[in-house]
DNA sequence: AATGAATGAGAGTTCATTCAT
DNA sequence: CATGAATGAACTCTCATTCAT
C-alpha cells in the first residue's frame, strides 16, 4: 500500500478513493481489508511510520559543543540541509503531514498534530542542550522560542518543496543547503545578519 | 450565510454537510442552491472575501520613513499586532486559510493559495520599502528573505491561534502584542537578539 | 413503504435489500434515506405500527359478565375468531411477527419480543377478570396460566396460517370460526371435554 | 464445529459469520470449507443431526395401556418432563429450531420445517393410540386436535426456556416437572380442571 | 488435510444537487 | 423567491467462498 501515500499527497484524503489505492497497489478491493480495518486507520498507520522516520532525523541534529557563532549557523544549516534533504526524498510523506492532513477526520488530525508536537520536542531539546552551552541567551520563556523556532522551519520547509501553489511536484530554484544556510542565518542573526 | 465559516473552520470542508450549512442559516436547501451554485463556490467566496479584508490589514503597516533598530522592530511589532488581532476576531476565516483549506479539492485550494499569494505580496511591498529607505540591508534576492518571512509569520500566527492540536477554541496564552513583539525581535535580530 | 411489511414476511428480513423495498414502492433509493433513518428503523416502525392494532384487538374482547361454561367458550371463541381475522387480514405483519422477526438484529427482535410480551398482558387482564367473575378458578400462579394460555394461542394461530412449512400464502382447510371454536373448547375443557 | 450451535443460538443465522464459527473451532477458514461444503450446510446439518435426537425423545413416550384420567396427566406430564429435560441440556439447538431458524434462507427453514413436521408426527402416533385405547374421546379430525396440542407444547417449551425475550440463557423459575405437569393438567382439563 | 491470503459481488448509507410546486 | 421531497451516483465496508501453497 506504499502508493496510497502518494494518493493521499495528491489528491487529498477525502478524494482518494479505496478504488484507487487498490488500483495502485494492484490488488482488489477486499484485499485492501485484510490489511487495514479502515481508510482511517491506513493514513494514520502511514503518518506514524512517517513520525519515526521524522523524529529521527532531528534527534540526529542534537549538538555537542559550543563554538562562533558561525559555528552555529553551520551547525544548524547542517541540521535544516538534512531535514530538508529527507523531506525532498518523503515529498508525499510531507505533503500529507503539512498540508492535505488537514482537512481530515479527527483522528487522523490528531496523527499529524501529534507529528508537529513530537517535532517540536525533538527541537526543544535542541535549543535548551544551546542555552545549556552558552551559546544562546538564556530565556524566561523556552517554549515560546521554540514555537517561533518551528513555525519558522515548518514554513519555509513547505514553502520549498511545495511552492506557493502547495503543488506537490514543485521543485524549488534553491537547493537544499542553500535554503539550509538562509534559514539559519536568519534563524540567528534576524533580517540584519549579513 | 456567515454560519457556514464556522462550520468549515471546526468541520473542515468535507465535513460540513450543505445540510448542516442550511440548519445553520435557518433556510432549506433548495434556498441555498438558489444563492449558490454549488458548495464549492460558497467556500470560494468565503476565502475571497477574507482575502480582501486581509489584504487591507497588511496594507496599513506600509513603511513610511526610516528609523534605528529599535524603530524596525516597534514598527514590525505594530503590525504583527494589528494582523493578529484582525486575526483573532475572524479566527473562523483564520482557521479555513491557515487549516481547513487544505485538504479539500482543487479549486478551494487554489482560492486559499492564491490568499497566500496575495499576503506574501503585501509583505514583499513592505520589504522592498525598507530596503529602499535603508533600513534593512539589500539582498541579492529579495523573494527568499521574503518567502522565510511570511513562513515565519504565518506558522507563528497558525500556533498562536490554534495551538499544536489546531483546536478553533485554543486560547494562546501570550496576548497578541506580546506575541507580535516576540516575532517581531526574532523577525530583525534572530535568535541572538537579546 | 407499504410493500415492505411483504418482503420482510416473504424473503426474511436479511434477504430483504433496500432495493427490493424502493422498488416496490417505485420510488429510489436515496428517497428512502429520507422517509426513514435505517432499514432497521423501517421494520422497528411496521412491527409498532402493528403492535397497535394487535393490541386494540384483544384489548375488544374483555369479559363484561359472568356466564355458563358455554358462554365462556363462545366468548373466547368469539375473542379469537376476531384475532385469527385480524391475522388473517394482516398476515404479513403477523408472518413478521410470529416468524420471519426471529433471525434479525437486535433492535428488531426486541420490538418484536416487546409485542408479544403486550399481547400477553392484554391476555392477562381478561384472565384476571374471568377469575374476579368466579368463572374460573382462581390460580396461585396467574402467569404461568396465561403463559400457557398464550403459548397455545400464538401457536395455533402460527399453524393456521402459515402451515407446517411457514408459507406466507398457506391457506387452511379451517375457517377461523372452527379454529377458534376447536381452541376455545381445548383451552377450556382441555383433551377431554368433548 | 461444535461451536457453531452455540454461535447461531446466540447470534442468529446471518450474524454468525463463518469467521466466527472457525475461530471458535481453531481452525482456519479453509479448512472449514473443507468439512462443509457451505455455511448453508452446516446449518442444515446441525439441526438434521438435532432433528433425530428429538424424535427419539418423543417416540420413547409413546403409550402402553389404559388408565384413569390421572393416569394420563402423569403419563403425557412424564413424556413432556422428559421432552423439556432434553431440551435444557440441548439449549442451543432448541434456540436454533425454536427461533432463530426462522429469519433464515429457504433450504435452512425447510430443514426447521421438517424438523417440526416430524415432532408432530411422533405425537399423532401418540394421540391415534390414546384414542384407539379408549383414553381419549375419538375425534372426527385427529389432525386439528395434534395441531393444537403440538402447538401448545412448543410455545410452552419455548417460553419456558428462553422465556419472553428469547434470551438463550434464560432462566425459568418453574422446573422441568412443574411446567410439564401443568401444562399436562391444561392438556387435558384446560382451564377448568383443578 | 490444512492454511490464510485473496477475491468480488453486493450491501447499506451518504449527500450534493435538482425540480415540481 | 422559497421549499423540501426526490434523486442516483458513488462511497466504504462485509463476508462467503476460492485457491495457491
């Protein structure tokens, strides 16, 4: 059933049939309820395994010394080049956990929501090993950093590999690391940051 | 109609039955069909008439003269402040551009892009004054510095009004020009401004 | 939906489709989805429906005075000739009743289950009053008198109309005056009164 | 597939899926339609199987000699004890012939049909001895009057089994020999005897 | 003998849309 | 302008049966 992700990615949920998930995968329609009790419960299986994969990426990015601040954009371009490196290579994987996971049914809402909390864990833990180092100001209030944090790189993130038109075969003019570098240099330094 | 947006933004499209839509406005369905073509075209015309009241708010905060740094970031601040609390008084309309519109069929989508489309447009504006009036540095390319802007924005604006579970009813609790000035100090400085 | 009372009597109630019933009616099959929530509701509703006027007919046959053994025998023969014509007249809903509602869900087989559990205390009151009047001998177990008494009813009626083989267009040699006459005079006098 | 009377008693025919019927026998699907040609088959052949047991029942009461009219209310209460003792330890088949046989397809009914056609049967030799003893009074039709006594005896059986809800594991407050006595006492005396 | 994955016809139900009044 | 009954195509899901192994 691995085409049922691509089905989900570009037409939507609702609009992706049993008939043509079957279709993709060749077999009939009572086969496809041998495996999986429900529509419902095939997406949410295909996000989950998404959120391991996901998770594991930026739990790789976890950082271990201090260093310039130079160091860090590096450090963190190289931590967005491989998330964005993953989500080019799971660009239905992505588009149903930014955009078409949307307007669903609830519980496969809560799978994609229960994606970004995890994400964003992933990430705060990140931020606070940097505020432990020395390398980013300390906060009153860590959350709200990370929030910002998250929504920065979900958003650019959609932005690259979907475009303005959440067209899902969209290709960027930017490569990976380049939009890595910007991203972290904005993340850092703000609009004024050379 | 205006019962319709609510029930799109708690139900998602797909969701939002015309009968529940009819109920709501206390008329039968025949009626509806008479004012609409279809289902589709009310929830067109429920985007495109938020994009244009959207459109205006953005407009307002057009840069009219130079400043220090701190300047920048009031005059960001103000902005953001505005935009979220126009935000939160229509958080129904929020909630179908920022949420709900995505998982539907193509011609909603195309509506709710084109919002997006609109609303980086806006923001571009802005910039290219700034830039003009000396305040921000020149950039080899405009649209990427703009692209990550209205990433930020709008991520931080989606979490703010719905939290991490997209919930209509979320109550952040950060008011909005707190929100605004948090963004905003990220938005000229990054993570390293104090 | 009248035709439907025929085709759950005929096929049984599993065997009868959605699109056997709006065929009969002519009508289609989004029509019955308007008229009626379910198809379980449908026959919940005819098996009500029929509760009613099965009801109302034992209901006529309360015992105003005393009399002979001879009077007992006719009025209860006079008592059943109404019912077996009532379930002559009606056979559909009493093939439903008594037999097809069996092998259905349960909400159904309740309602069915409900209608003979009322036919019994209508049974009982007339029992109770035939007692009152010194007709017949008061019993230190009224219910399992009428259990019986039922039992025999439902069971005579079951044969008379529908045959050994339960066939809904079965017709017996008996009239319902001679059937009735022949149970009155068992419940009455038993094997041996002559 | 000792199971499955169980799984029809309790579920009915269609409810009982043969995925049902398999799981309770451990065996898998295949292997079933190994044994049994269809689910249809199994059905019939449980309650053929059933059907002989019944009979055996019911011939071992046929009637020797003469008596006083006690002498028969104890000798048709003796054959009743008997009858209702077999069918409290074959619950599940009586359920399957008594009720939920009915809302099945046509070759299962006809095999419940046959089943009761052979029940009565059993009890005319019954009767046509009785009478040819000089017990009973002769009758100018000794099939309305097995008819009536047969249908007394199955609704009293199937109430005193599963009582008014058809619940399978009902309870009767009465024993085995006190409903078989005062149905016996009605049989022969009806309402009037003491 | 036995398995269990695969099948496919068909079930009940939904719902945007239409239309006679 | 307004109604609400009527439509029918399409959907998800079920399950008795089959078949390669």
């Amino acid at each position: 059933m691995k085409g049922a992700l691509e089905l989900f990615a570009r037409k939507g949920y609702h609009s992706t049939k049993i008939s043509d998930v079957v279709k993709s995968a060749g077999v009939s329609q009572g086969t496809f309820y041998w495996y999986f009790p429900s529509k419902e419960k095939l997406a949410i299986d295909l996000i989950e395994e998404g959120r391991e994969k996901l998770r594991k990426v930026i739990e790789q990015g976890y950082r271990k010394h201090a260093g310039t601040v130079d160091d860090m954009i590096h450090s963190s371009a190289r931590l967005l080049t491989d998330l964005f490196e993953f989500a080019d290579e799971n660009r239905y994987l992505m588009a149903l956990l930014l955009i078409k996971g949307q307007g669903t049914d609830p519980p496969v809402q809560e799978a994609v929501s229960q994606t970004w909390i995890a994400f964003e864990e992933a990430f705060k833990g990140n931020v606070a090993r940097a505020i432990e180092l020395g390398m980013l100001p300390g906060s009153k209030d860590l959350n709200i950093r990370v929030n910002i944090l998250v929504a920065l790189f979900t958003g650019v993130l959609s932005k690259w590999l979907f475009g303005p038109m959440h067209d899902v075969d969209f290709q960027s003019p930017y490569t990976s690391s380049e939009m890595a570098e910007e991203t972290a240099r904005f993340e850092i330094r703000g609009l004024l940051g050379s």
